[in-house]
C-alpha cells in the first residue's frame, strides 16, 4: 500500500479557541503520537486531509507524515466530526512502523451475484460490514471481498469462511455470520413453513 505525504504544522496553542481558528482557516487541529513519542499539537490542511482519507484504503491509508522536516509513518485515528455538519473537527496520527502488526477495521465487500438466493425469491443479508484484522500496515487491504456467488437460500457464510489476504489475521469469532441467505417473507405466514413448501398453519 503506497503512502500518502501529509504535511503538517507545530506550534499550535491547546485549547478551543485556537482550533476554531485553524478551522476558520481551513486547516484541521490534531496530535501526532506512538512509540515512546510524547503527543505532539499540530495541524493539517483540510482539503489535503480529505483527499488522503477519500482513496480506496480510506482510514488506513497509510500517511507520511512531515512533521518539523522529519517523517512519520502515520495512520489517522480517533478522528472527530461536528455532531451536524459531519466535517472533521480534530485527528490523531498514531505512529507505526512498517515491520509491527497492528489492528485495523477493514469494510467487507461482497461480490459476485446470489443467483440460487434470487432463485428462490430470497434476500441477501449482510450481517456484518467490517472486519478487525491484523497485518503490518504495508498489508492492510483496502477491502475484504466476500464472494456470495454460490450461496443458496438457508446458506451463511461465516468468518471462518473468508478467504483472508496473505499475512493477514482475524481474532473474531470463526462462527460469526457475515452474511446469509434469507428465505422469502410471506405476509402472515411462517418463514420456515414457507421455505419449506408448506402451507402456515391458520390460526
């Protein structure tokens, strides 16, 4: 995964006052620590920001950040957004190094085309949208694709199921649904009945 060079700035003042000016000037406040680095105030430009968090890895996107003419390997975390506007409102970089396994959320991605499950006028439920793995960040994928091409009706793909990239692990529970194929839903009948091919029971 290719870094992203950020540059940042230091010599920002704690404190409320001093972030909304920043803001005001287009730039995000934020603190960059990790390995033994006490936390240090800086800030980044808001538009430079969001363009690094926007590509495919989104917020593991490996960044390089320039802080005082010296380089950090980063990943953005702990990323505040105002409760209306949703814009980031603050960010901490945490430092990493390229040989360490650290923990990261990566979104699942399901792929191919449930033809049994539309077959049988069923539904596709993803149930889980995210997965917490382990890797160096070099090897943090962008996505992790679940291929649901061959699920049926009543089937589930748990996480023991996914196929994870090489060098990459998951401590989540192996029987974890991420997603299942649902039978139809018959209005005011039963769902196993009617998966079945049997009539509900009238009552």
């Amino acid at each position: 995964m290719p870094e992203i060079t950020l540059a940042a700035e230091t010599g920002r003042r704690p404190g409320s006052a001093d972030a909304r000016r920043l803001r005001a000037a287009g730039k995000i406040p934020g603190v960059v620590y990790g390995h033994g680095q006490d936390p240090q105030p800086i800030a980044v430009d808001a538009r430079e920001l969001r363009a690094a968090l926007t590509t495919d890895a989104g917020l593991n996107a490996l960044l390089d950040l320039t802080v005082d003419g010296a380089s950090h390997l980063t990943l953005a975390r702990e990323i505040q957004r105002h409760p209306v506007r949703n814009t980031v409102s603050h960010v901490d970089f945490l430092v990493v190094r390229r040989d360490e396994v650290i923990a990261a959320e990566v979104h699942i991605e399901l792929t191919g085309e449930a033809v049994e499950v539309h077959r049988g006028d069923g539904s596709v439920e993803q149930q889980l949208f995210a997965l917490l793995i382990h890797a160096t960040p070099g090897r943090i994928p962008n996505a992790i694709e679940v291929d649901i091409s061959g699920l049926a009706v009543g089937d589930t793909i748990r996480v023991g199921d996914v196929a994870l990239p090489s060098g990459v692990t998951t401590d989540v529970d192996a029987e974890a649904p991420v997603v299942v194929g649902q039978p139809p839903q018959v209005p005011g009948g039963d769902i196993a009945d009617a998966a079945a091919g049997e009539p509900a029971p009238e009552g």
